[in-house]
C-alpha cells in the first residue's frame, strides 16, 4: 500500500530537476567503474559514449541542480543570514558548493592551467557523491515520489561500485609490490 503513495504523490518541480540532476551526475561517474568493476565493458559502446560526453552531462548536472536549488529558494523563502539555514542544509550546499567548482572548472582552459590541481579537485567529485545520497536520504524521507526509489538505487548502486572500484584498484597496486618481493626471495633448493 505504501507504494501507491508515492506512486499517486505528484512531483514538484523542483524535486524532478533534482532527480534529473542526479540522473545526470550518476552518468559522469558510470564510465569509470564501469571500466575498472567490468573490465569486459570497456570496449562497449555506452562507456566509451559517456567519456566522449562526460563533461558536458557534468554541466548538464550542474545546470539541473542550480534550477533544483534556485526553485527550493524561492519556495522555501530561505533566509541566508540564519545559520540553521545552512545546518539544516549543509549536505546540499556543500555539494552544491562541489558541483559549482567542477562546472567552472570543466573546460580546456582549466586542464591546461591547473594541470595535475585540476584532477586533484575533480576527486571532489566522490565526495560529493557520498554528500549528495546523505541529502537524497535525509530530504526526501518520508516524502517520496515516483522518482525517489530509482534516485536512490542509482546513487547506492553508484557508490557500491565506486568502493568496489577502489578495492580493485587498491588490489591492482600491491599484487606488482608482492610479486616483486617473491621474486627478491633466495630460492630454496
């Protein structure tokens, strides 16, 4: 029964360029644990697609998100000089903080210029992942809509692989530090 209510729960539209924009954000950061999680789908078509357009469907997300925020503003009538404001909101403006750095910093000219600082700051892209599920879970609980239930498989779904990602790559640095030690081991006759 608790399906039909939020099934039957019409969606603002602020929370629908919410979703898109997480919808949006979660196709930058499929391609890469795709690669690393299934080594098989690397030659396939829709990572290889979604690297080719990974920036711009960044700013697509970036875009999204500020219409997302700009709606709730006028909505909520948020009073950006009472500090609960941005407690009860601190997962959201951060990761809108984030997004707003890495749109800015999404083109050419910032690869050139911020050489290796420019993928420094694009890893603030995995914590704005863990940010962005904290405040899907915590803004949307209790209230969900049709969207909501697809929004938070997505992102459980993107950060499960982006730990299994790791661990791999973590696997994939030391297997070469521990052949190297057993083959510096005297052989034993």
């Amino acid at each position: 029964m608790m399906y039909m209510t939020w099934l039957n729960n019409p969606m603002p539209m602020a929370n629908l360029l919410g979703c898109l924009a997480v919808i949006s954000y979660i196709l930058t950061l499929l391609p890469t644990s795709l690669r690393v999680v299934f080594p098989a789908l690397k030659k396939t078509k829709l990572p290889i697609q979604l690297l080719k357009y990974r920036r711009q469907l960044g700013v697509l997300a970036f875009v999204l998100s500020l219409g997302h925020a700009w709606l709730l503003i006028v909505k909520r009538n948020f009073d950006f000089f009472d500090l609960s404001t941005y407690r009860v909101y601190v997962h959201g403006s951060a990761t809108f903080i984030i997004f707003t750095l890495l749109a800015v910093t999404s083109n050419d000219w910032c690869v050139k210029k911020m050489k290796k600082n420019w993928r420094q700051l694009h890893q603030l892209t995995y914590l704005a992942m863990f940010l962005l599920f904290w405040h899907i879970n915590d803004k949307m609980s209790g209230h969900w809509n049709f969207m909501t239930p697809v929004v938070v498989v997505g992102m459980a779904t993107m950060i499960v692989l982006f730990l299994r990602r790791r661990w791999l790559e973590r696997q994939m640095k030391t297997k070469p530090n521990i052949k190297q030690q057993e083959s510096m081991q005297p052989m034993s006759d």
